[in-house]
C-alpha cells in the first residue's frame, strides 16, 4: 500500500533485529574541512524509531553511519522521510515520528525541532524565509516560517507529496487518497507561492511519486498507477505554462515507476521501474519519442529502491534495501557500469549532494 508502511507486515519480525543496542557505536568527530560528498537518509523500519543517517564521501569513498545519534545522543526517530538543506542548517524530515529536526549541516549538531504537522513528507524552500511542507494526512500544504518556526497551512483539499517550484509556481503531486477523505490521488495540484493560494489541478494517472523539471522547463512525473486494479502506471510529462499534459507514456500493469531522477544537463530522465520488489534502472531522454524496452541498469536480484543522478558528473547512485540488514548505496558510472558498494543503515532512500 503506501510505502511508509509497506514493510510492516512483511518484515515486522525483521525489525527486532534492526533495533540493536548502539551503546558501542563510536561518536561522529566531523572533518575540518568537509569534502563533496552525499548524505543518506535511511528510512528504517516502521513503528521501531531506528531511522539514521549516513554521509558518503567521494574522495575517500568511505561512509560515516548513525551520524545523527553518534552526534546528539538520541535517535533520529519513526521513518525518516528526506532532507533539505538551506544554508548551514540540515533539515530532516521524520514522517512517523510528524517532526522535522534542524541540525548543523556539518557538525550535525542538533539546533532545534519542529512540530505541528501531521505526517510531514518534504520540504521545498520558497525564499529565504519560507518552506512548504507537504504532509500525508492533512489536505493540503503547510507554510513554515524559518524565522519564527511558525506554521499556517494552505487548504488544497488532498493529501500532498513532492513539489517543484517553477517562477511564482509550485506544482505539487497528490499521491495518496488514503488518510484523507475525499480527496484526489491522481492529480498535481498548482500553488500561487506569492499569496499562498491554491489555485489549479491537473489530472495526471494514479499515486504521482516523483517529479523532475527538464531543460526545456517541463516538468516530468512519475506515477505508479494505484494499488488497487485496475492499475494505471504511467511516466507523464507537463507544460506547467499551459498547465497540460503534452506527453503520456502508459506502462502495462503491474510495472511500478518510481524514483525519477534527471541529470544536470536536464536531458536525462533515470527512473525505477519492474515489478514490485524487482525494480530496475531505465534511461528516456526526454526527447525520445517512446520508453526504452530494456533496463539501463538492470537489478539482478537486488531490490532497487531509489535512486538519484550526480548533476556534474552523471554517476548514478541508487539504494539497495534489504529485509533483515543494512542496505548498501550503489555507485555507478554514467555508462551504467557499478564501481562501488557501501553500507549504510536499514532501508536507505532518500539522497542529497552536499
């Protein structure tokens, strides 16, 4: 169902061994003089409190794991959703635990927590004062004032997910129908972020997970097609000017699109898709006039689970989860060749360039 707790009854028991004790974990002692490098945030296991975080460092290639508890002595709590950093501050979002915590963006040093939401999802600065907060179980999105750490909420009527903000625009997915009633699961919904307004929709197909903005400032969705049949997965793509859909791209059922990442040239798309559990890595260029019939990088047994694009580089980096133990993070070359694997903690998704 919805992937925050899609593994609660599968792996309920492999939880308990994701709980270990961390009184011999050695604390983080951050460089001098930070290099480039990726943090990554693992989800953990639903209901157990045992997310963490990670930083991968790509001169040494050597990971730092359970930064967050190594640094301030306490864990970083329920599902730990993604990351956002603005200026020196790194915001991490627990979706379970409905916190955001503010931390150093270096040392990792705890600076303050955010509450008042009800699931919070991702965050997407506005200006230099204001952050919209998506949220899985309120309609609509919440206006977080980073001076005052203050929130108002602005009604869209759904539940919300990833945004993209373009000119005085935000375009945000509405991916999930399930916690609130009535509401909309195949739509991106328009934001005026001047005023604060909601303002249009757009109908895309079921459960819009990913977004990504092109070089001709189109914007690209994935969508997984719903989990209830008849399933429609599809990869769609917007012209957010006329607010249209200009390209639809209809994947059989049972495929699972997720993941959508874009090179930094804008011409790229990479994206997940298979069969559940056995996804895979597929390359479009977003002028390609039809999907690719074979995976770009294929699993071969690994249960692929997000993905991201290095913007200067093009290496291709993907999480790989494990039901019992920490997952790895992949690194690939932009020709789609694995040069390295490294462990990080229970279910690694979300990924951010430092």
């Amino acid at each position: 169902m919805k992937k925050k707790y899609l593994f609660f009854v599968l792996f309920l028991a492999a939880a308990l061994f994701a709980c270990d004790k961390k009184d011999d974990v050695q604390p983080y002692v951050p460089p001098i003089n930070p290099v480039q490098g990726m943090f990554v945030l693992n989800e953990g296991t639903f209901m157990y409190a045992n997310s963490s975080l990670s930083y991968f460092d790509m001169e040494t290639n050597t990971v730092e794991n359970d930064l967050f508890y190594r640094v301030n002595g306490i864990p970083l709590g329920d599902v730990a959703q993604s990351l956002t950093k603005i200026g020196d501050d790194l915001y991490i979002v627990v979706n379970n635990s409905n916190y955001i915590y503010k931390v150093d963006a270096k040392s990792i040093e705890y600076k303050a927590k955010i509450e008042g939401f009800a699931s919070p999802r991702y965050m997407l600065p506005i200006d230099d004062s204001k952050v919209y907060v998506s949220d899985l179980e309120s309609p609509g999105l919440y206006v977080l004032n980073l001076n005052t750490m203050e929130n108002s909420f602005i009604e869209t009527g759904s539940a919300t997910e990833v945004m993209e903000k373009i000119g005085d625009e935000v375009f945000v997915s509405n991916w999930s129908s399930y916690y609130v009633a009535g509401s909309s699961n195949h739509t991106i919904q328009v934001i005026d972020c001047v005023n604060d307004e909601y303002v249009a929709d757009i109908e895309v197909a079921p459960e819009p997970n990913a977004m990504v903005v092109d070089k001709n400032n189109h914007i690209w969705v994935s969508c997984s097609g719903g989990y209830e049949p008849p399933c429609a997965p599809a990869i769609i793509c917007i012209d957010p000017a006329t607010r249209t859909v200009i390209q639809r791209f209809d994947l059989p059922e049972g495929s699972y699109p997720d993941g959508m990442s874009i090179d930094g040239a804008g011409e790229n798309l990479y994206f997940l898709n298979g069969g559940y559990n056995s996804l895979s890595v597929y390359k479009l260029n977003v002028d390609d006039p039809q999907l690719p019939d074979t995976a770009f990088i294929a699993s071969e047994g690994r249960w692929f689970y997000n993905l991201t694009v290095h913007p200067q580089n093009g290496d291709i980096y993907v999480t790989e989860a494990k039901p019992t133990s920490n997952g790895n993070l992949l690194r690939y070359t932009s020709d789609g060749t694995l040069v390295g694997t490294y462990e990080v903690g229970m279910f690694p998704s979300y990924m951010l360039f430092n």
